[in-house]
C-alpha cells in the first residue's frame, strides 16, 4: 500500500524544508533517545516503510548513488535485527529510503550509542571461573568488530586481564550480547499451567554480584574494574539481539527464552521465504511449545498440499520443541521463494509456532537458506517476510522453557 508524505504526519519530503519543529520531533523524542538495538531497527522498519520500495529497489538506488554496496540480503538481515550494520551499511540505506539529508547526523549519532552499548559484558566471581551463559532469540549474530580507538582497545585488554587471587575477570569469549543464567530455571511440574505467563523480556545484562573478600586491597582491585566497566560501556542493557549458541547450565536440559504466536480453530498463518532455485530438497524447522498436545496443521507451498504438521503428545518436563517436515521437492525446484501456509487441523488448545528455519539441500549438501522469528518483539522480521495470521490469535508474548538435553536448538528435531 502506497504512502502519501503530503498527507502523513512526521514524513519529509526530499528537496523540502521541513515545518518548524517537524526535524526536532523527528530527531529528538524517538532517534535522539534511542540506545538499544531493538529501538534502532524498529524505526529503520518505519524508515522502510515510509519509502514503499522493494528491497531490490533499494539496493538499486544504493548502486546509482555510488556509496556502499547495499545488498538485499544484508538490508534483511538488518531489518530484522538479526545483524548489527555498519554504519556505512545503514547511512546507505537511509538515504536509498530518501530520509533527507541534514537528518542523517542524528542516525549516525544513534548507531554510535548503540554500537557502545554492545561492548563486552563483565563478569566477575569469587571461587572458580565463569562465563557468562547466553541465550539465543534466533540465528547467532555477528561477532563486533574491534573498536578502532587505541585507547578502547587497550582497556578492553585491561579488562581481560585476571584480578586478585580469587576472583577472575574473563573476556575468552568473541564479544555479543548474551542473557545470563536465571536461578531455579525448572519449577515442578506440578506448577506449570498450561500457558505460562514467560519470562521477562527486558533481557538486561546482569552484573555477577562480587563475594567478600579477605584484604582491602583485593577490594580496591575490585572498584578499580568497576571504575573501568562503566567507562567501557559494559553495564548497559542487553540490546535484544539473537546471542551466541547457548551452553547446557545444567544436565537438565538447554535454556532459552522466546516469544512467538499461536492460532485455533478456523485459523492459519502465512509467510514467505527465500530459497535458492537450484535446490533438491527443503526443510521447514518449526519451534513449538510442545507443552500443548496433539497440535496438527496442514501445510500448502504456493497454493500445493506439502504436508502436514503431525501431532505431538504433550511435554511437561522440557517444552521446546523443534518439528522438521520435508516438502516435496516439485514445490520448491526453481523457485526463488516459497509462499507457506500452515491451517489448523486440531489441538488440545491451539497451534503455536515461535520460529521458522529453512533448510534447503545444494549438490547433497544441507544448509539454512532462510529464518523467520515470529513473536511481538520480532515484527521486523514478520514484516520482511509478510508473516500474519488469519483467524482468532490465542497467544502471544514470551515463554521460557528448555529444551531435552539430546535436542539442542539448532538441532532440526
């Protein structure tokens, strides 16, 4: 659906002085506050479409302008927040989206706060090493480049050095955002309902408190690190991007917090992804929350039957789920993208799904062609591929949950 700037609110258009106070409203409540990640994608999703063009266009009117290289896969990615850009990367963006020029300060400003808040986490503990556990929402990011300032540099190394005789600072792993470990992750049984309420969402990154020391002179250590963890920018909140592959934090089983969407009775859900033509075979990943039982959809490719989503008995120990279906191969063959339908069958509640991953099978081997997060904190990605449900929504919002220890979250079920 076309936009008209003239008629709508807030929205420049190029080669026009905006109205008094317009570039201040624009740059000052929402751009000039923005610190997270997750803030910073939600208005490049509004700035995409503001500009009604396809991605392909997009990358287009980046070739013209002869800056950065602005390909289509990348612009996704960034879209759904599952990559951090470079700031060349989203300055040609804008610009292909026409925001006017004497703005594009502002965004740069706004990357560079958020850029700082993905420094590396500190964690300090008495006793014996430790790491900080994270937790997936998605695919892994990328690792952070290396700040190019010398002196950041040289205090990131400071920091990674060990401290005291107890108490260890550790810097080992390739610097992302992650969610630390919860306590008590796994109540009885007994005291799960059907649907849980989930796990809060701000997915702050949690400073280890520090344990007594024996001298004052570790103390002093102590405060001294806290001193440089502030300047580093290592105690701001998590931005809410995808983190690294999680470890088991206990032999219980593997952690993870994710939001997702479910429909009943007379609904579906619809969403498109990408392949490559030249594959033999696709693979569609879905996660569930298999604590509600027997959930049966039929699945459509572009208008074909490909298949059905099988029941499942309920989980009341480890409640994630991964459930793979193999399509057949005469609807995806030569086909640059896949238009997916899934439409409820039965339940002993509802059809959830949480994520979508694409697996598609180039010269016999296997590999991720596409991922789709569903969920109201991933409307980025629903957007990019045109995900929405039909039918009465029956739940939305996180769960955390883990998954059995033999079946880790990349596994394909």
């Amino acid at each position: 659906m076309s936009v008209d700037p003239r008629a709508a609110k807030n929205v420049l258009v190029a080669g026009e002085r905006p109205e008094p106070g317009l570039e201040e409203e624009q740059t000052g409540s929402g751009l000039e506050s923005v610190t997270r990640h997750e803030e910073l994608v939600r208005l490049l999703a509004e700035q995409f479409a503001r500009a009604d063009a396809s991605l392909r266009e997009l990358q287009a009117r980046a070739d013209r302008a002869d800056g950065a290289r602005l390909p289509r896969a990348t612009c996704a990615d960034m879209l759904a927040g599952r990559r951090f850009p470079k700031k060349a990367v989203m300055v040609a963006f804008l610009r292909a989206c026409q925001v006017p020029e004497q703005q594009v300060p502002a965004w740069e400003r706004a990357w560079e706060r958020v850029r700082l808040a993905r420094l590396p986490t500190m964690v300090v503990q008495d006793g014996p090493a430790c790491s900080v556990q994270q937790y997936p929402a998605s695919d892994p990011p990328d690792e952070l480049e290396e700040p190019d300032d010398p002196d950041v540099r040289g205090l990131l190394r400071v920091l990674s050095k060990p401290i005291g005789t107890n108490t260890t600072f550790h810097a080992d792993e390739p610097i992302r955002p992650g969610r630390p470990a919860e306590p008590d992750p796994f109540p009885p049984p007994d005291r799960w309902p059907g649907r849980t309420a989930g796990a809060d969402r701000n997915r702050t990154v949690v400073i280890a408190a520090f344990a007594s020391l024996a001298t004052g002179a570790a103390l002093g250590a102590l405060a001294a690190v806290a001193v440089l963890g502030v300047l580093a920018g290592a105690w701001i909140p998590e931005l809410g991007t995808p983190a690294a592959k999680p470890k088991p934090e206990t032999p219980l089983g593997w952690k993870l917090v994710d939001d997702g969407r479910a429909f009943g009775p007379g609904g579906s859900s619809r969403f498109t992804v990408t392949v490559d033509p030249a594959n033999t075979g696709v693979r569609l990943i879905r996660r569930l929350d298999a604590g509600i039982g027997r959930q049966h959809a039929a699945i459509t490719v572009n208008g074909s039957p490909a298949g059905s989503w099988q029941p499942l008995p309920a989980a009341h120990d480890y409640r994630w789920r991964n459930q793979s279906v193999d399509l057949p191969p005469s609807v995806s063959a030569g086909r640059h993208s896949l238009t997916v339908v899934n439409t409820f069958i039965s339940s002993d509640l509802d059809f959830n799904e949480f994520s979508y991953v694409v697996r598609q099978k180039l010269n016999g081997v296997w590999s991720t062609a596409d991922t789709l997060d569903v969920g109201p904190e991933h409307t980025a990605s629903e957007a990019v591929h045109d995900y929405h449900l039909t039918g009465r929504q029956t739940f939305s919002g996180p769960q955390d949950f883990a998954y059995p220890p033999n079946h880790p979250p990349d596994s394909d079920g």
